[in-house]
C-alpha cells in the first residue's frame, strides 16, 4: 500500500517535468499550427544550459538553494530566446509553406542543435553535483521520498495556474487564444501575427527549457535527451488534445502514472504501455481528451494539390538509362559503389512505399519505419529462430510487416490530420520498444547479427541484383497501382471523403488498402537491408529513419510519382557525402535540410517539374 | 478617401477581379451590389489584404499605396474589416473578442469603448461575458462590428452585414450603421438586399463578374430598371 503511494507520487513529480514540455508544444501548435520537433531539442538545452548556470553561480554565491532555483529560471529564459530567434530566422519564412515542411525544417534544427551541444559540451553525461539538501528525503507514509520530488509535484499545478493566469487575464493571452482559433481574422483586427508568433516560441521553448532544466539533479544531462523526450510529448499532447494546455495536464497525469505503475508491473513493456495508453484514447477520443476537431486554423488559402501526371517520355527514358547504368554497376564499380547503390535502391523502394500512402493516399505517416524494421526483423527472427534461409527469409519480411500493417493502420485509417500523423509515430514507438526492451527475443540494443545471404547471392554484383530485382520490381508495382482504378478510386477518397463515398467508395478501406499495401513494400526494402548489411538493429524503426523517410518523399515532391526516386537519390548521396567529408555531419545535414526547404518548399522533383512545364508545356 | 484602380486579384488561376476601379469618399457610406459570385468580398478582401492584389494593382488609402502590405498593416493604418462569415472567436467571451479588436485612434478622436458599443448594440450590453459560440447569428453580427470597431477604423469594410438576419436585427443594424456614418466613419459594405442597402448607403456601386458596372445614387438606380434587371437579382 504505501510502497503504492510511493509509486503514486513518483509519477505525480514526473507528471510535472512532462506537463512543462507537453504545454509548451501544445501552445506552439496551437497558435502556429507547427509540429515542432526541436521542441526536444529546446528541452535538452535547457539541462545543459542549467547544468553550465546552475554550477557557475554555486562557485559564486555557493551551494545555496535560491542560486538553484536561479539558474533553473536563467536557463528557462535562455532556451525561451533560442526559440523565438529559431522562429525569427527560420519558422517565419516557412509559415505558408505546407505543414510536413515545416516539420522537415524542425527536424533539420534537432540535428543542428544535437551537434551544437556535442560540440559545446562533449559526448559524456554531465550529472549536477548534489548538495545535502538536494539529496535530501522526508518520510511519506512511512517510506523515504525524496524532498526534491515532493517539491517537483507541486511544479506542474503551480505552472498550469500561472499559464490560467496569463491567457484569461493578459492581452497576450487573449490574443493567443485568438489566433488559436482563427489567425487569419487576428491579424485583420490589426494584430501582427509574427510578433504573436515569436511571443508564443519563446513561451513555449521557455516551457521546454524549464523542463529540461529541473529534471537535471534526477537525470543527468545527455544527448539522448532530445529524441527520448519528444515522443513522449507528442504522446501528451495528442492524448490532451493538440492545443489544450488543460489536456496536457491531465495526459502528463495519465502517462506519468501509466509509466510509473507500468515500471512495476510490465518492467520490459513500459513504453509499450504509454503507446497503447494513446491508441486507446484516440480510439475513443479521436481528438484527444480535451481537444476538439480541428477547425482549419485558417490560413491563407489558394493552393490545390495538383494531379499526378504521367512521367513524360523523356523521363522514362532517363530512368531506363539508369537501371541500365546501376545493373551493369559490377562491370565498372568498385565493392564500396556496389553497396552504396544497393543501399539506395531499398531506401528508393522505401521511399515510394511511402509515397504511395503520402501523396495518392493522403496518410502523413510518421512512422512508416516501423515497418522497415518489421521487415528486417521479420527476416532476422526467421534466421535467429527458426535458421530460414534467406529465401524464406524474404518472404517473412514483407508477411510480419504487411500483418502489422493490418492491425495499425485498421486504427490509423480511422483518423485524419496530424492527429493520424501522430498515431502512426505511436506505433513506430511501439514496435521500437519492443525491439528495445524484450532482449529475449530481439537482442534489444545490440541487435541480431549473422543475417546473411545464402550462398548464391553472397557475391555484391548478384545480391545487387536481387535487390534491383526486388526493390525496382516493388517500386514498379506500386507505381502500377497509382494509375490502376484502385489509384483513381484512393486519390477520390482523398480529395473528397464524401463525394468519393457518395460514388461508393470506401474510404476507410481504400487508405487501409493502401496503408497495408505501402508497408509490405516498406517490408520488402526492409528484408533486403537486413541482408545487406548481415545485422538488424532496433535504429531502424527509430524516429530519425521514420524522418528521413519522409525527407526523401518531400525533397522528392509529394504530388510527382518519381519523386521518391529522385529524393531517395538525392537524401541518400548527400548522406553519404557528409558523413564522409564533414566532421560535424549531422549539423551539416540539419543545414542542407533547412536550406532545402526554404529553397524548395515544393521539393525538388516538384520544383524541376514546374520549370519544366513553365518551358515546355504541361505534358499530356 | 478610397481610390482603387486596375485592381487585379486571382485564386490561383481562376481570375476573379478584372481591372477594377472604384473610388469611396470621405464619410460617406458606399454599398457594392451585386449577385452571388460576383466578386464583393473578394473586392473587400483585397482592399484589408487577405487576398493579395496582383502586381499593377493600386489601392489608395488617404493618400498612401496600401496594395501588397500586410492585413495587419492595412489595419493598423484605419481600415476596419468586417468579414461575411463573421468569423467570431468562439472561445472568447464577449469583452475578449472586443479586446482583441482594441487599438487606440490614430489621431485624437474618441475612441469607441464597450461602454459606447453596447449603447449601439444594446443586445451585447447583456451578455459581456458569454462565450462568442453560445450566441445567435444576429449577436455575433453584432459582435464582429464592435469587435471591428474597437479598432477605430476611419474606412469600415462590412461584408453582407444583413444576411440571414431577422427583420428585426436588420433594423438595429441599419440605425448601427447609421450612428458609425455620424461619428464619422467612411463605410464601404456589399449587400444583395436592395432595400437594406437603399436605406444605409448614399451611393451604389454595381459588380459584375469582377468588373465595376455601374455607379450612381439611389434615385439614378430606381429610374434605370433595366440595370437592376440585368445585375441584380430582383
Ligand atoms: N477561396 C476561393 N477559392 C477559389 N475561388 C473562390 C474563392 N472564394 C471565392 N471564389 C470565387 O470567386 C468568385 C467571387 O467570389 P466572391 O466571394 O468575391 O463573391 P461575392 O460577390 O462575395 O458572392 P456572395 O454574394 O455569394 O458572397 C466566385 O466565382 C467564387 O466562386
Ligand atoms: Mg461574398
């Protein structure tokens, strides 16, 4: 009983640090409708910011406990202005371009801001020298419970008052709610929008900072920090609904507590458990515990997705030309080239898997790895288990990535918007997790090795041709099915949900068809890779894969059916190229992508298609 | 007061304002007729800047260039926007959607406080403190005008500020509109009732297809049946 109450409380202080990030993000996404994924980013930043303030004023003023509480504020206040001047710089020159791009942009700053701090601070975990009084413990129902987490409970209902406080009673707030709801009007009445919008980054990553920042004496600063958190947060918001700060409350309470009794019960499930959490709610509540359906924020209208045409001749015959070039690649490449170019033939079928989903279908998936990895997995668990050869290997990999594919996107089909986005990143979580923590079955952390080929194909020029085999064949498939009736009827149900069900169409089941279809095909690249590379690792159903995922398809351009060809190329060798040249690759790819989306914010393939027709005409 | 000329305006390809010309005086009160599509509040939209006016176009606003700035700029500079489809913040109560509205005059003029709205909306004295959702239509009318108000707009721009309302409401809204002329706001407003618009404004301005048709008086528009048979739905 009081080992329960314990429990209890303990999830009652995480609640707190969760509820700081969870308000910040929902705030941002309120006002600006951004899915902001450096908001992790601006939550690691603060711990390590209180960790360099915290200890420069201990050495001035000593170990006091107001020096403390100082330096957490301090450092809240800096991350806050990182923010705004991340919004500055870059969110406001992109608030009109489409929503993922926005993201892709976000995304871009937690790669910059992960080597920034490697940079600043070194790769070692920098834990907070703990005076007596931050150690110190009170007696809770007979149990010893740390001061510090007593102190912590009280953190997020102080913050939630003061937030109250500041949107009912301020003119800032009155505005921000405004512009929650429709900006467009605000900015009408004579309200300038981006000085809203700056305010609103600048509460929102302060938010964040302070969440980072008194987490640091139970948690060391570390660079895993920024990704580890954002899940979690997004996890929040979506179970509060997106924007209600009141939600976020109660989902930090439901998921700190989940977590917290979860570490008892399932000790090897826990993150599995907080994603079902969020299934579950948004089976019920489609827009979360307190959200509400999303009125379009109301920005400024004008563009309609164009329709996918046809590739004009030109272009199939460039195409040609290069499978040509990559199967005759044992003649002239070298092993290096040859693995390369096998690597970039799965991530083009991985790619257009997902494309397939993104642009005819309409479904953001935010996860669209998992089924990568499923995949993978699904290969080496056959070798592991069962000692399949790699034949058989082949054909599990799409079998469990296609089955998941079924009972996921039976939920995903199910919702829209960023909602949806949000549940497909859940269940990349989940799959994540269960690769992470259940040891016995996948190895966690390190992973299944000795995937390799059968003998046949363990030579490079003929395993780069089953891979052309395979991933080209797959990727032809699904272009086949954007143009067969079943493309038609599934663009139908995209445009117009009910026009398309009033001409019988099933909506739900076509994206379900498509979702399942899209992850046999991510399968499929993902048994090939496992092959390629001899090992699988729980990394290729994290988050960063789920992203690059969708660099490739909007760098390529949603709305052109070679898109993800010419973005998997051009991702790919830019990945490469770095991570050969440059030192600090990952801030270099963050650039390049911030770069690209303020310079193609249709992508590229998209970009080169209108050059195209502004020269030569539509083609037919 | 207004001086709009060759103004040009597109939603993406489809070309919706051909070249239009319209001028509005200084205190006068101007209404756009015209049917359903004809292109009012895109004409409207333009002028406050959320639809961007095409490159060439000029709108004039006492004497400055105000094509291609900012909606919030626009405002700011004394042109109150009251949109068709009222666009109240639902969350907001009453006073905090004339709150959001509130911007001191330009110049020295008496600012329009709640207290002097809700003498010209008595309605809204009543409900300071409900939600902008839990209201009628002819409310949130009402609502958005005083919220536009609170701005101090030397121009207002009304979009079909009689539609779907009762008889009743479109009284009040006439005598409303009529308290704004004598405080001295120039009004330009799109109507598709005749005798609403014959009641408020002192000048007509006829739209078609984006195209300015027609001008004149009331009087000129009553002895010329045959441009209200050819432009208007009557
Ligand atoms: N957001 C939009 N996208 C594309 N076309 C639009 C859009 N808004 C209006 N239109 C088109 O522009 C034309 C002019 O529309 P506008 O709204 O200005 O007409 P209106 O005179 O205000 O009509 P109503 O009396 O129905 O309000 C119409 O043909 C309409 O279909
Ligand atoms: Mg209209």
């Amino acid at each position: 009983m009081d080992f329960l109450l314990v429990q209890f409380l303990t999830g009652l202080a995480n609640a707190s640090a969760l509820f700081l990030i969870a308000s910040g993000l929902t705030v941002i996404f309120g006002v600006t409708r951004v899915v902001n994924f450096a908001h992790g980013s601006f939550y690691m930043l603060g711990a390590y910011l209180a960790w360099t303030i915290v200890r420069a004023l201990w050495e001035w003023g000593g170990r006091e406990p107001w020096l403390f509480v100082s330096g957490l504020l301090l450092a809240a206040l800096a991350v806050g202005a990182i923010g705004a001047l991340v919004e500055m710089i870059l969110l406001r020159r992109i608030y009109r371009a489409p929503e993922l791009f926005q993201l892709l942009a976000t995304f871009g700053v937690v790669l910059i801001v992960q080597d920034v701090t490697l940079a600043l601070w070194g790769p070692e975990d920098l834990p907070l020298p703990r005076p007596r009084w931050l150690r110190a413990f009170v007696e809770v129902a007979g149990e010893r419970f740390p001061l510090y987490d007593l102190i912590l409970i009280f953190v997020g209902p102080v913050v939630l008052g003061l937030l109250w406080l500041l949107f009912q009673r301020t003119r800032f707030g009155i505005l921000v709610r405004a512009a929650t709801q429709d900006r467009e009007m605000v900015a009408a009445l004579g309200v300038d929008q981006r000085a809203l919008f700056t305010g609103v980054f600048f509460l929102g990553s302060a938010l964040a900072g302070l969440g980072g920042a008194i987490v640091l004496p139970s948690q060391n600063a570390n660079l895993q920090m920024d990704l580890a958190i954002i899940a979690e947060a997004f996890v929040v918001v979506v179970v509060g609904g997106m924007g209600s700060v009141p939600g976020a409350f109660l989902a930090s309470l439901l998921i700190a507590e989940v977590q917290a009794f979860g570490i008892v019960l399932v000790p090897k499930a826990t993150l599995v458990l907080v994603f079902l959490v969020m299934a579950a709610v948004l089976m019920v509540r489609p827009y979360g515990l307190l959200g509400r359906p999303q009125a379009h924020a109301r920005a400024p209208t004008g563009s309609v997705a164009p329709v996918i045409r046809a590739a004009p001749g030109v272009l199939k015959i460039a195409g040609a030309i290069a499978l040509a070039l990559a199967a005759a690649a044992p003649l002239y490449a070298g092993p290096y080239a040859l693995t390369v170019l096998i690597e970039l033939v799965v991530f083009i079928l991985f790619a257009a898997s997902l494309h397939l989903l993104m642009g005819p279908g309409g479904v953001v998936s935010f996860g669209h790895a998992a089924y990568f990895g499923l995949g993978a997995y699904g290969a080496a668990l056959g070798v592991r288990f069962l000692a399949v050869p790699m034949e058989a290997g082949l054909v599990l990999a799409p079998l469990l990535a296609g089955l998941f594919g079924v009972v996921f996107g039976w939920f995903v089909v199910r919702l829209s918007g960023v909602y949806l986005a949000m549940l497909t990143l859940a269940f990349a979580q989940i799959v994540w997790a269960a690769a992470f923590q259940w040891v016995e079955l996948t190895g966690g952390d390190n992973g299944i090795l000795g995937v390799w080929p059968s003998p046949w194909a363990r030579d490079k020029a003929l395993f780069l041709w089953l891979a052309l085999v395979l991933c080209l064949g797959a990727t032809l498939l699904l272009r086949r099915a954007i143009y067969a009736p079943f493309g038609y009827a599934l663009r139908a149900a995209r445009d117009s949900e009910l026009r398309a069900e009033a001409i019988g169409l099933d909506a739900a089941r076509l994206r379900l068809v498509a979702f399942v279809l899209a992850a046999v095909a991510a399968g499929i690249a993902g048994g090939v890779y496992a092959y390629a590379k001899g090992s699988v690792f729980p990394t290729y159903i994290s988050i960063p894969k789920s992203v690059d995922a969708l660099l490739m398809v909007l760098l390529g351009g949603v709305q052109t059916v070679s898109g993800p060809i010419v973005g998997a190329v051009a991702f790919h060798g830019l990945f490469l190229t770095l991570l050969q040249w440059v030192e600090w690759w990952r801030a270099a790819l963050g650039l390049a992508i911030v770069a690209l989306v303020l310079a193609f914010p249709e992508g590229i393939a998209g970009f080169v298609q209108r050059r195209w027709e502004a020269r030569f005409g539509a083609a037919s | 007061m207004l001086e709009i000329a060759h103004l040009n305006a597109f939603y993406g390809r489809a070309h919706i304002l051909r070249d239009l010309a319209l001028t509005v005086a200084r205190g006068e009160v101007l209404v756009l007729l015209g049917r359903n599509g004809a292109g009012k509040s895109t004409t409207l939209k333009s002028i406050i800047g959320l639809v961007r006016p095409a490159p060439g176009s000029s709108i004039r606003f006492a004497g400055r260039e105000i094509a291609g700035l900012a909606p919030h700029l626009i405002a700011r500079l004394g042109i109150g926007y009251v949109p068709e489809e009222r666009r109240i913040f639902t969350d907001l109560t009453v006073m905090e959607n004339l709150e959001v509205g509130r911007r001191p005059p330009p110049d020295g003029r008496e600012p329009w406080t709640p207290e002097r709205l809700f003498a010209l909306f008595p309605n809204l004295a009543r409900m300071k403190d409900r939600p902008g959702g839990r209201m009628s239509g002819g409310e949130q009318q009402m609502l958005t005008i005083a919220r536009t108000l609170m701005g101090n707009p030397t121009l207002l721009l009304l979009d079909e500020p009689s539609e779907g309302l009762a008889p009743v409401i479109v009284e009040q809204m006439a005598e409303a509109i009529a308290a704004v002329k004598r405080a001295g706001v120039t009004v330009l407003l799109s109507e598709q009732n005749l005798h609403f618009a014959a009641r408020v404004a002192d000048r007509a301005a006829i739209i078609e297809k984006g195209v300015i048709r027609w001008q004149g008086s009331f009087a000129d528009l009553d002895a010329a049946p045959e441009v209200k048979a050819q432009y208007l739905s009557v």
